[in-house]
C-alpha cells in the first residue's frame, strides 16, 4: 500500500488500519528489560502485597509504577534547579 492511500485511511477515521500495520515488528524504544533482584524486608512485601490486590495489580507492576514516579520526580527536580 502506498503512503498516501495509507495517510488518507487514517486521515478518513471512518476506516480502520490495524490490518494494514505489521505489529510483529513492534518496538518500544527505551523498554529494554532486564533482570533485577531486590530483597525486601517481610513487613514490606505484606504492604505491597496488600496496596496491590486493592487496586489490582500485580506486587511488580506496583513496584515499577512507584519506582517510575519516584525517578520521574527526581528529573523534574534536577530540571527546577
């Protein structure tokens, strides 16, 4: 398919172009992951555990969110200074 047949499906909304893009190709730029072991005390493994099924994610996803914020916070402070 050419660009501006391509351009003008999306451009148009009235079609839809999932078929035409091949996600198996995908990439997420800067997701690379790897592998870390942290060990944590009892009594926060139990905190998480229970912060987690309240909102229902899983004990890691709850980590990464709260690690992501916390960095997130660190940059727009170094970026005020």
């Amino acid at each position: 398919m050419k660009a501006k047949v391509f351009d003008k499906k999306f451009d148009d909304n009235a079609v839809d172009i999932i078929d035409d893009l091949d996600l198996s190709t995908i990439k997420r730029p800067n997701q690379a992951q790897r592998r870390v072991n942290v060990d944590f005390p009892a009594w926060m493994i139990e905190s998480l555990d229970q912060e987690a099924n309240r909102i229902g994610v899983t004990r890691q996803s709850i980590i990464k969110v709260w690690l992501a914020e916390r960095l997130e916070e660190i940059a727009a402070n170094k970026a005020r200074s």
